[in-house]
C-alpha cells in the first residue's frame, strides 16, 4: 500500500517542502558555484531511472547536481585529471554532500524517489547482470540503503546487494529509518568519498581491475552505453 500509493505523494510534498525551506541556500550555492567554477554552477548527467513497465527498459534520465570539478583543459583540449579540477569549493560541497540538493528537482518531476537505489552511471548499468538490474524496478533515490551502509566505502557488489534488500521490503518505517541514519552521515561527512580516492572507479574499471570482463566485453559494453545515451 505504502509503495504503490503514499510513497510517491510523500515524495512530491517534501521535495517542495524542502525546496522551499532550502531556496535562500540554493540561491547562494548558485552564486558561489557560479564564481567558482567559473559560469554554469550546475551539472547534468544521464542516469538509467525506473524500468519502463511496457519496453522493460530503464528510462534514462538527466540528473542535476552541482558541479564540483571545473572544466579546466590542457593545451590539446583534454580534461585534466579529477584531483586538478576538484578545488576547494567542490570538495566543501562533496564532503557536505550539498551538491546533491539540486536533485529535489528530480524528485519532484518524478525520475528519482527521496529513498531508493542510488542512480548510477549508464556506464555501470551495461556491466550489472539481470539480478542486478532489478535494482531499476523502483525509482532511484536521493539516498538508499547502500548510502547508510557504506556509501563509497563498500565494494560494488554489496552496494547491489543492499540495492535488492530494499526493493525486496520497502516499507514507510524503512524509508523514514534510512532517511534519519542519511541525516546523521551527513552531519558527520561519512564515507562521502573512497578512501584514497577523488572520485570512485566506475563498475566496469572494477570488474576489469578484478579480472572479472576482459577487453573486449568492456570496450562493447562501452560502445552499449553510449548507444544507449544517444536515443
């Protein structure tokens, strides 16, 4: 009853109610983000959403996020490496997890859910198998329960397997349990980032990494997910 009705209503109420509490701080981190990343504050990227009940397919949506990591090239016109382009400013907002609040717009358009799977990249959900893909039967979330339970400091595998977790039982008193242990994560800036990393490595550098998809899978898999952001 909760998943199939009140979920989605709650979803709406407080993404408005949270973008309407938030707008002076939004409007700040606009302005700041502007000045330093040097124009568009914000960051847009394609993500697979909730599977479409007809096609089977995922829809694959745009996320909004604030940016991070400038747009700073070397002379041939490449992107420097993360380390370089995150500055002061990006690492603030990762560690604070601010530049996540822009997605209370995805929530409320009804492509992402307040709790629920979080969405990864196209480029991860080409090297996830069938079983793991059902992580897709439900709308992505802002946090889930892989967030509360490791967020980037978990391997790929228990991220999916928490995934599934949730979607095998969710529940208003599971949503609201996660929501409080994402509050407190986040006043104490927990496992926003990997350990020694800038950035997490992408599932299929991990499995190729771990010799689990040889060169060959991994460059058709590649190929598959930019096939898939073009339509």
């Amino acid at each position: 009853m909760y998943e199939k009705f009140f979920k989605r209503f709650l979803d709406i109420v407080l993404s408005l109610l949270a973008l309407s509490v938030l707008s002076p701080v939004l409007i700040v981190l606009i302005v700041i983000g502007a000045v330093a990343m040097r124009g568009n504050p914000f960051f847009t990227q394609q993500r697979p959403g909730k599977k479409d009940k007809k096609t089977g397919k995922e829809k694959i949506f745009r996320l909004i996020k604030f940016r991070t990591m400038s747009n700073a090239k070397d002379k041939d016109g490449n992107l420097l490496p993360d380390d370089v382009r995150l500055n002061g400013y990006g690492k603030f907002l990762r560690s604070t997890s601010l530049d996540e609040l822009p997605e209370l717009l995805n929530i409320l358009v009804g492509d992402m859910s307040i709790i629920g799977p979080r969405p990864q990249l196209v480029r991860d959900m080409v090297f996830m198998t069938d079983a793991q893909r059902e992580r897709h039967s439900v709308r992505p979330g802002l946090s889930g329960l892989a967030q509360v339970n490791g967020r980037n400091n978990i391997t790929w595998e228990e991220k999916f397997e928490y995934d599934l977790r949730y979607i095998d039982r969710i529940t208003f008193l599971g949503d609201a349990r996660i929501v409080v242990q994402t509050v407190v994560k986040v006043f104490k800036r927990e496992d926003t980032v990997r350990e020694g990393t800038v950035s997490d490595m992408d599932f299929g550098d991990w499995l190729v990494m771990n010799g689990k998809v040889d060169k060959e899978t991994y460059d058709k898999k590649q190929a598959e997910a930019k096939e898939l952001m073009r339509v």
